[in-house]
C-alpha cells in the first residue's frame, strides 16, 4: 500500500510529462522498458482518482497486458515507487485536517 505518497501529483506529472522525456528519466536498469510501458497503459487507461486507487491498493486497471507485463504484476507497484522516488517524483501525502 503506497499511501505515503501523494500520488495525485503523480498522475499529474505523467500526464503533463512527454512520454519520450519521462521515458528517458524513468527507464533504467531496475525500472525496465516493460515497467515504462505498463505505467503508460495505467496512466492512459485511468483517469486521475482511478489512477490513485490503483497506485494506493496495488491493482491495475482492465488493460491488455503481455505476458511479461502480467508476470511482474507482484512487484511493480514497489518498483515503480522505487523509480519515481529516487527521480524525487514522489510527495508525501498531504493530511488533511479534520
């Protein structure tokens, strides 16, 4: 469960960000080109609060995913915040007060 994080400004920066450039930032020897493009079905095939619940809870939207894709399903989420955190990409989550 990734609710440390912020991941409203996540999805924002995905969005806004040209693929080409999040791809050069992104893509290295741990955060994979297949982990790029499963973040880009999920960015693509979810709007904002969607996006956070599966960034929140770990699932995944109903997306065509390759085999390669489905078989690193356990471990992209943790993946992922690893990339986007060493990146600086990640906010703590704002509390908000009652």
């Amino acid at each position: 469960m990734n609710t440390n994080y912020d991941a409203n400004l996540v999805y924002q920066f995905l969005t806004q960000t040209p693929e080409s450039a999040l791809r050069k930032m992104l893509v290295d020897k741990t955060f994979t080109d297949m982990h790029f493009t499963m973040l880009m079905k999920i960015v693509r095939s979810s709007d904002e609060n969607k996006f956070c619940d599966h960034f929140y809870n770990s699932t995944y939207p109903k997306a065509k995913f390759n085999s390669n894709e489905i078989n690193s399903k356990e471990t992209f989420w943790n993946d992922c915040v690893k990339a986007l955190d060493s990146h600086g990409l990640l906010s703590p989550a704002q509390k908000v007060a009652a």
